[in-house]
C-alpha cells in the first residue's frame, strides 16, 4: 500500500484525502477539504478518457462517463481469477447492497479486468451472473493499453513490479470534490461502507 502512494505521488498528481489501511482509513474527517478549482481541473486531466465496454457492451468513456461528478468504488479484476476475486466480488456484493440502503442511488461500482484479452464483455457478463449484483455496477473491458493505462493513473500498476498485477485494493473517490483514497478489497463490509460514506460526505450510523 505504501507503494500505491509512491506511484500516485510520482504520476505528477496526488490524490485527496488518500489514506493508508490500518492508518485511519474509516476515520476520514467530515469537513476534510475539497480540492481547489485549480488542482480539480489539474485532477480531472490526468484521468484518461479511455473508451471501455461494460458486461451488456456497452461503449463507456472512463473519465467523462465512470467517474465524472460521480462517487465510486473501484476494484480491478479477472473472470479466471481463483483466489481474491472469488472472495472480494461477494464481499463489494454486501457494500453495494448496504449503499442502496443507506445512500440509495449514489454510488457506482466499476470493476475493471486485467485480463481484458479472454474477458470479453460476454465473459464478465458470465463472471458477474453468480454475484447479487444490483444496478449501478459495471463490469469493464477493453484494449490492454487502454486498461494498464487506467490502472497507472490510478496508481495500481507498475510494468517492472510483478507483485503489482493484481493487487487487492479498492480505489474510492468522489470526483467532484476531489476526494480519493485506497483501501483493503476484503476489509469488513461496514467498514467499506462507513468509509465510502465519508468520502461521500454523508455520515450515517453503522447498522446494528
């Protein structure tokens, strides 16, 4: 995870309110400041507008039509995957549903293959039908280019570091304010939830 924060610190643009698992990333001040309209502005131009295709084929820009003015979870992903995703799917399954309890509507999930060369939209469909998947999650595919090009912008991916091709991380932000952050893919589903909340800016008592 420390190296998660190097790459993002080194791709010229850091990341708001970026917290550290283990080091108070449930603990997200309410009033934590938003980025000014400059640093916004520098933010948004270093996502890429990569074009991507959902699980229903859908063509999606990555900045303009994902993450835009939008609140998301972010998980990267493979169908063949037989040791995370298989855990770390049902497990966001659980966030996704505890969000349309307590913030209906207002958070979308995108989970982006790194295998996107055999995870073909039909694949991911195939891969996302054993999961209680509601709407508001997107399953995405696309040229390897396009999608090791997102992973780097994000800071998830480095081409001379193996141990960082399938990390189990979730990248968490609020575009319009210029909050994001990365967390544990199988810490508790509370406390993914709580921590989404906050970047939302919404504070909601834990369920009982």
């Amino acid at each position: 995870m420390r190296r998660i924060a190097a790459l993002i610190l080194t791709s010229g643009v850091a990341l708001s309110a970026f917290v550290l698992p283990g080091e108070g990333a449930q603990q997200l001040p309410q009033d934590a400041p938003a980025y000014t309209a400059y640093q916004r502005n520098a933010l948004r131009s270093h996502f890429p507008d990569v074009m991507l295709l959902t699980q229903d084929n859908e063509q999606k820009r990555f900045y303009d039509d994902l993450i835009k003015d939008k609140i998301v979870v972010i998980q990267f992903m493979f169908a063949n995957c037989d040791e995370l995703c298989p855990r770390t799917t049902p497990n966001l399954a659980r966030v996704q549903r505890n969000l349309q309890q307590r913030a209906p509507g207002r958070v979308n999930f995108l989970s982006i293959t790194v295998d996107p060369k055999r995870d073909t939209p039909q694949a991911l469909k195939r891969y996302a039908s054993h999961f209680d998947i509601q709407r508001g999650w997107y399953f995405l595919t696309g040229k390897k280019d396009d999608v090791d090009l997102v992973r780097r912008k994000l800071g998830v991916y480095d081409p001379e570091d193996k141990k960082l091709e399938h990390m189990n991380v979730l990248t968490i932000g609020n575009e319009a304010q210029g909050r994001w952050l990365a967390m544990e893919a199988l810490a508790k589903p509370d406390d993914i939830t709580q921590t989404v909340l906050r970047v939302l800016g919404k504070t909601v008592p834990a369920q009982r």
